[in-house]
C-alpha cells in the first residue's frame, strides 16, 4: 500500500510539473493563434478599405478587435495582441478621414460604429472614429472626449479596461483643447483637458486595483506581478498632464493634486499608493512639489499601515536635493518655505502614525531629510543635529532631550507612570540594508561638515549607539579616516581629542579579558585598522607646544588601554611625534637666543627647559611601555630610545640622554639574537652615539666601550669587520660640533683590529678554498673607511697607510685564480676613481693625495 501511494504521488508531481512547465508554451500557442486570427481578419479588412466597402470594413474590423476579449493571454501577451491591433487600427482611422471614399459624415460614422454588437470592439471603434470627428472640428473636442471617457465604463473586466483606457489616452493625446491648441475655444480650454485626463485615469486606477481582487490567495504573488507590469499604463496620464501647456502652479496645486491624492487615498491598495505618488513626484516640476509640500505630507499618513511611505519620502527628497544642487534661486525657495521643517515635520508625522514601520524605511526616509540638509542648509549644523535627533527618536534609540522632558512633565503632572506610553526598545540595526543606511546617514555630515563640530552634536553617538560592535568597528573606522583626509589638522586640542576616541574606543581599546574585541577581527583588517589610528596621531596637532604636549598624553592616555597587540602599532607615531615637538622647541629656543648663555645647556637651561623634560619623560614612559609589551618587536623600541638619546642630547640634558642609551644597549643585549639583526642594531647605536657631543669624557667611555666590545663579540667574522670599523667614528666626532672627540690613535686602533679581522677571513678562505671574495669586499670596505678618515684630515692615517693596503688589494685580486664577481670590481673601481678625483683637486687635498700611487 505504501508503494501504490508513494507511486501515485510520484505519478501527480510528474503532471503537476508538466503543467508548470507548459504554461508558458500555452500562452504562446494561445497569442499565436489570436495573432493568426488579428492577421486574417485584417487582410479582409484592408481589402474591404481597397474596395471603399465602409460595412465590409466594420464588419471585418469588429472581427478582428474581437479577438482582444480573450481572457486567456497574461497581462504580457496581451499588451503584444494590442499592440498588433492597434497598428491595423491605424488603417481604419485614415479611411475614416477620408470622407469621399466613404461618402458618410462624421457624425453618421459616429453614430453607425456603435451597432457592433460586442461592447469592446465597438467602443474600440467608437474612440478611432471620435479621433478623426475631434480632427475635423465636426465635434467640440470637450464634448467628444467627455463621451467616450463616460462611454468607456462599459468595460469593467480589468486588463481589458486598462488596454481600452490606454487606447483613448493615446488617440486623445495631440488632441485635448490646452492652451494654444488648435482645439481650444469652442471645443473646450485647458480645464476641460485636465477633467478629461483626470477622470481616464481615476477610472483606470480602479481597474488596476480591482485586479488585485480578481481570485484566491493561492494565486496572489502571480496578480501583484502581473499588477506591476501594468502600473505604467496608469502613470501615464499623469504624464500627460505634465505635457499639458497650460499646466500652471495654480492648476496642479487646486485640481490636479487634490484629485490625484484622493484617489491614492481612497483606493487603499499596497501596490497603488506608493507607485502613484512616486510617479507624481518624478512628473511634475520642482517648483510644483516645493509649493505643494504641505498638501503631499499631509496625505502620507493618511496612507495605508503597511505602505512604504518612508521610501515615497526619501525619493521626494532625494529629487529637491537634486534640483538644489547647482541651483540657488531653489536654495532660495527652500529656505523661504521652510522647506526642512516641513519635511521634517512631515517625517515625524508619518513615523507617529505607522507605529509597524520598519527600521529600514525610517532610516531611509532620515538619511534622504540628512541629504536635503547638506544640500540646501550647508550652513545649518543645527538641522543636521535635529535630523539626527529625529533619527535616534524614530529608532527608539537611548537618550534625547524631547524623552526626558516629556517624562519629567508627566512626571509634574502626576500622571501614573504604568498609563505613560513608554517607547520601545532601541531598534538595533544588524543587517546589511539597514547597517548601510545607517552607515550613509552618519557619514555625510563627515563628509560636508568640519569632522569635530559633527562629532561634538548631541544626537550624533545616540544614533552611533543603534550599531551592533562589528558595524561600530566600521562607523570608527571612517571617522579615523575622515579626521585623517582633513585639509589641516581636524583635532587641536585635547577637549576634541577626548571627544574623538569616545567615538573610535573600539578601534583603541580591548574589551574585557585582555584583548578582547581584538580576537574576532582578521588580522589583516585588524592591522590596517590600527595603522589608520596610527595615523590619526599625526592629525591631531596644535602650533602651541603647551597644547600639543596635551594632545600628547590625552592620545597615550587612550592607547595605553589597548593591549599589546595594539600598542605595537600606535606607541611608535606617538614617540616620533613627541621628537618632532622636542626638536621645534629646541629651535625656537635656539631662535628666540634662549642658549645665550652659550652651548647646547643653554636650551634646557632657558624657557623651554622644563617643558623639554616633560617631553623626554613622556618619551621614556611611551617607548618602555613599547619594549615591554609581550608581542612588541624590540628593535623598533631600541631605536626610538636612540632617537630619544639625541634629542636629549640636543637639549644639553646629558644624564637623560645617557638613561636613554642604556635603555637602548639592555634591550640589545636582552632581546636581540639574530645575527643580522644585531649588526643593524649596532650600526644604528653607533650613528647615534658619533652624533652625540654633550656627554662627559667619563659617559661617552663607557658608551663607547660597551659598543665596541658588542662589536667585538658578533658571531660572524665579516660583522665584526664592519662594526670594529663602525667604531673607527665613535673617537673622531663631527667636524661642525664644539667638544666632539679627536683621538686619531684609538681611530687606528679601530681601523687596524677590523683589518686584522679580515685578515683572518682571507686566511680561513685561502685554507677552505672558498670565501676569498668575501675578504676582498672587506678589505675593501676596510680601505674606504681609512679614505674617509684620511679627507677629514685625522694625523694618524697618511698616504704611508693607503698606499699599504692598496697594494694588499691589488695583489689579491691579481691572485684571484677564478676572478672576482661584478660587484666587487665595480666597489672596488668606484674606490680608484674616488682617490683620482681627489688627486686632481689640486691644493691642499691634491698634495696629500699626490703620494699615492695607483
């Protein structure tokens, strides 16, 4: 038994199917053989009209029109059968014109079209005929239409309505008596046109919608589609009205929109009211609409529960911001109606009487209000903030001045609390239309306005606070970026600084438990969202020092509650910029004659002293706070306490400068184990200790000593080459700076212990077999640094010693039984040409130069 059912159902899904699949084949075969009947009844009807033969031609034309009572064809098919009769239709009219050939007056003709006996072809006729007695003047063209719009009712089954209305709005079209018509005066004025269009089209609206009412539900979603396909056909006479010449202000506005509103009133239909009033927003003038506004928003709420009116709204205001763009005699009449409140108030009304409307609509319907307030009232930031008010009130959102004081009067009142209507809960948007809209809303304040004055408004966060933390994490990411494409620094003190990292705490801060909110952002995007924070450091700058330092510590204040991950990223634009602070103080000071006192002491010493101290504090504490993060990379910090070092060097403040080294040498010491990564470590604490002049003979020893004895200790031999040599600088201090170092011998010595290292490589490669270019390259690297030495004029390196290893040089590559590899000739030929060049100077350095032989 269960077989035979399971077969017999399998039996009826298989029909069922076929059924579904044949649908459209037989609406095919249904317009194919309607066609072939239009086709055949037309040929006997162009043959009558040959003949002259009016009967023969209205009865073969009455045949042919019959064919359009099919009930069978999808609203699809049968605008194609209509579209094929009203082109044979056209033959009919021009016989009609032609009074010789058929010897009838156009009132005969008139009357005699109507013995047909089917109502729809005989109205068919009826309306071609009337066409050509409005031509002749035979007929005034008010009294003619008004016939055949009355007469038109005969028809009530709804697509065959809407065809036959649409046929009479197209033969009527050149035809209605406007203003400065050939019809006008005695067939009518431009009054009697619009009653005319006006009535076509409450008449075909009621069809439309009887559609809707014309079967069961199972079949509904297939009328509501059919429904839209022939929405048009009803627009299209109010775009007929637009064209009409004598279409005023005064007309719209007295009959045209009190009509068109009380028939989308009136026919309370889902798909109708917001279709008719958009098309009556796109049809007519912008003028129009901006004098009629009152009359427009008082109708919305009059509307159905369940229509969308809030996207009817925002298109009414996406097309006034359109029209005010590039337009100030729009601006002009915008603000002299009150336009925004109108619209405003228009909103509020419609979100009060739709409690069901949905966050999307309320939404859109806002953002369109935010897109009229940039348009038109750029210089209005108030209105941005009460459209935002506005906003966060229709979305239930937290706060607001209107909620609290309504609460405090019904307190004083001493009404019951339970009997107060409270608001709903907050409707929180997490979907993607609505997280869009969202986003838009917020976003075009940023993008009209200075980014702190819209992040200082009132509602601006109230309306932030409807986003859920992963579409907040996107809001703060496009404020970061607006702040950061600022023409000039956005953020210039730490009020507006405070203000700014409420609003981007989520990209600043961890949640609870460490790094909290950090763990569910890929890395990638968690990587560029905080170099865009990092950033921001550099937006946020002030030309007074006092303030900038302000801004300073409001920044580290915040950053130092992110967490390590985060603090690898933000800590290092916070030291560079708290440098570049340090240096303009120092120049000013050096400007203003602060160090008159003489030396680099005299730049603490001064005004600026004190507030140089309180940077150089604020340094330590943000680059200790790097070095000591557990994912912190360690050179970065290294590098920043060296940087600090020369500052502090700079400012004449030498225990804070030495503290500065030693931090730098621990974390070389502790941290960094990588074989190169410790050569570029130890090139970079050489650089910065050579450039140092302010240290006592006691610190700078120290120094130096810690720095070449790290050298000293490189694991491989060519490292400890260069770095030895690297140290040659820390005994021979800039040529420009008062008290640096010149001991030529500790040069030598330098110079000479790095050669007897890579005197050592050649002799491991001679016995290894391998290896001898790499000694070559250091010998080489060796001999530019006692050149160096040598144009800087230090007494302990003469000609004597280059012309030595020169020939040391010359004899190896000559002993190279492979040859030597491109890069090592061509280091060692740019060498050569350097010591000619010096050669033909002449003068001091050219006698010097001259006792070498190449």
């Amino acid at each position: 038994a269960d077989r035979g059912w399971a077969a017999g159902a399998g039996r009826a899904t298989a029909r069922m199917a076929t059924v579904n699949m044949s649908a459209q084949e037989e609406q095919d075969k249904w317009l194919a053989d309607a066609s072939s009947l239009v086709k055949q009844y037309a040929f006997y009807m162009k043959r009558a009209l040959d003949d002259n033969n009016l009967r023969e031609a209205l009865k073969q034309g009455s045949l042919m029109l019959g064919e359009l009572r099919t009930i069978a064809l999808s609203p699809q098919k049968y605008y194609e059968l209509y579209m094929q009769v009203w082109n044979e239709l056209r033959h009919l009219e021009a016989f009609f014109g032609e009074k010789d050939r058929h010897g009838k007056s156009n009132l005969e003709l008139y009357e005699l079209v109507q013995h047909a006996g089917n109502i729809l072809p005989r109205l068919y006729l009826l309306i071609t005929v009337g066409a050509v007695y409005i031509k002749s003047k035979e007929g005034g063209a008010k009294d003619v239409l008004r016939d055949l719009v009355e007469m038109a009712k005969g028809v009530q089954q709804p697509i065959h309505g809407l065809f036959l209305r649409t046929y009479l709005s197209q033969a009527s079209k050149t035809l209605l008596p406007d203003t400065g018509s050939e019809y006008e005066g005695s067939g009518g004025d431009v009054n009697d046109a619009v009653e005319f269009v006006l009535q076509n089209f409450t008449e075909m609206n009621k069809l439309w919608v009887r559609m809707q009412h014309g079967g069961g539900n199972r079949d509904r979603e297939r009328r509501e589609k059919e429904r839209r396909e022939l929405r048009d056909l009803v627009g299209k006479n109010l775009l007929v009205l637009t064209q009409l010449e004598g279409m005023t202000l005064e007309l719209y506005k007295g009959t045209v929109l009190p009509r068109v509103l009380e028939q989308v009133i009136n026919c309370k239909d889902d798909i109708a009211q917001p279709y008719l009033l958009d098309a009556l927003i796109q049809v007519f003038p912008d003028e129009f609409h901006v004098r009629t506004l009152d009359a427009f928003l008082e109708a919305c709420p009059l509307l159905k529960p369940s229509v969308k009116i809030g996207v009817v709204l925002a298109s009414l205001m996406d097309r006034l911001s359109s029209a005010a763009q590039g337009a100030p005699e729009m601006v002009a009449q915008f603000t002299e109606l009150d336009a925004f409140g109108k619209l405003s108030g228009g909103c509020a009304s419609v979100v009060a009487s739709q409690p069901s409307m949905d966050a999307h609509d309320r939404l859109q319907m806002h953002a369109a209000l935010m897109g009229f307030v940039t348009a038109v009232h750029r210089d209005r930031l108030d209105y941005v903030d009460g459209v935002l008010c506005a906003c966060a009130d229709a979305l239930n959102a937290a706060g607001g001045e209107k909620k609290e004081k309504a609460k405090m009067e019904n307190t004083e009142n001493g009404e019951n609390a339970e009997e107060t209507e409270e608001p709903g809960p907050p409707m929180i948007v997490s979907d993607n239309k609505g997280v869009r809209q969202l986003h838009a809303l917020l976003t075009v304040p940023l993008d009209t306005y200075d980014v702190v004055s819209v992040l200082g408004l009132s509602n601006y966060p109230r309306v932030m606070s409807l986003l859920q933390p992963v579409n907040l994490r996107r809001m703060a990411r496009t404020i970061v970026e607006s702040v950061i494409r600022a023409p000039d620094a956005a953020i210039t003190d730490a009020a507006q600084a405070e203000t700014l990292f409420r609003f981007i705490s989520i990209l600043v801060k961890d949640g609870e438990g460490g790094m909290g909110t950090s763990d569910d952002v890929d890395d990638e995007d968690f990587e560029e969202e905080q170099n865009l924070v990092a950033r921001l450091v550099h937006a946020t700058r002030s030309d007074d020092g006092d303030t900038q330092y302000r801004l300073l510590v409001a920044s580290r204040k915040h950053f130092g509650q992110g967490g390590p991950r985060r603090l690898r990223h933000t800590l290092p634009p916070l030291a560079h910029e708290a440098m570049r602070l340090g240096r303009s103080l120092i120049a000013r000071a050096r400007e203003d004659g602060a160090d008159a006192e003489g030396g680099e002491e005299g730049a603490a010493a001064g005004p600026m002293g004190p507030a140089l101290k309180k940077i150089l504090q604020f340094l330590h504490q943000t680059v200790s706070a790097l070095a000591d993060a557990p994912v912190s990379r360690h050179e970065p910090a290294m590098r920043l306490f060296l940087e600090a070092a020369l500052l502090a060097d700079a400012a004449g403040m030498e225990p804070i400068a030495y503290e500065f080294f030693e931090k730098a040498m621990t974390i070389y010491e502790d941290e960094i184990s990588d074989s190169a990564a410790q050569r570029s470590a130890l090139a970079c604490i050489a650089g910065t200790l050579h450039q140092c002049v302010g240290f006592t003979t006691e610190s700078r020893e120290a120094l130096v000593h810690k720095t070449t004895a790290y050298s000293a200790r490189l694991l491989k031999k060519p490292d400890q080459v260069r770095a030895v040599a690297d140290c040659a600088h820390l005994f021979w201090g800039p040529e420009d700076a008062p008290g640096a170092a010149r001991d030529a011998a500790s040069v030598v010595t330098c110079l000479k212990k790095a050669l007897k290292i890579a005197g050592g490589v050649q002799a491991a490669a001679v016995g290894g077999h391998a290896g001898g270019g790499d000694a070559l390259a250091l010998f080489i690297e060796v001999l530019n640094k006692y050149l160096y030495f040598f144009d800087a004029g230090c007494p302990s390196v003469d000609a004597s010693v280059l012309q030595g290893l020169l020939e040391i040089i010359n004899g190896e590559l000559a002993g190279e039984e492979h040859g030597v590899t491109p890069d090592i000739q061509a280091y060692y030929g740019a060498t050569v040409r350097h010591i000619k060049h010096q050669k033909l100077k002449g003068g001091e350095i050219g006698a010097r130069y001259e006792a070498i032989s190449l």
